[in-house]
C-alpha cells in the first residue's frame, strides 16, 4: 500500500504537465505564417550583431566563414 501512495502524487503531477502542456500546441493561420519570414527572424542578420560575431570567433579562437577571415585566436592570420 505505501507503494501506491508514492506514485498518487507523481501520477498527478505528471497529468497536470500534461493538461498544461496541450495550449502549447496551436496551429497557425496562413496569414500570420508571414511573420515568421521577416528580416527580424533571421540570425546574425543584423548589421549590429555582424561585428560581434567576427570578434567573438577571434576571440574565441575558432576560425570560419566570417567574412572570410580565418584566423587564431593569436591574432595571427
């Protein structure tokens, strides 16, 4: 009997995860699938965020595809 009374609570709270878990699940109208395509979506498309990112690969010594500058993080190319 005391193994009952353990898994009572943890079948609960696994059933309200559940029940809160399904209003995540919503379908999306066509007309608001075009907000998904805007320039704001886009990663690293920013004018701002380009320079950080060419300075954190240097930084964090990882050579890539930056604006075609590979390098160490020794500042030597």
């Amino acid at each position: 009997m005391k193994l009952s009374a353990f898994f009572r609570p943890v079948a609960l709270g696994l059933l309200l995860a559940g029940a809160g878990a399904l209003p995540a699940c919503v379908s999306v109208a066509a007309y608001q699938k075009a907000y998904l395509n805007d320039e704001d979506m886009k990663l690293a498309t920013k004018k701002v965020e380009t320079p950080e990112v060419n300075f954190e690969s240097y930084r964090e010594g990882a050579g890539g595809a930056n604006g075609g500058k590979v390098g160490g993080g020794c500042g030597c190319n």
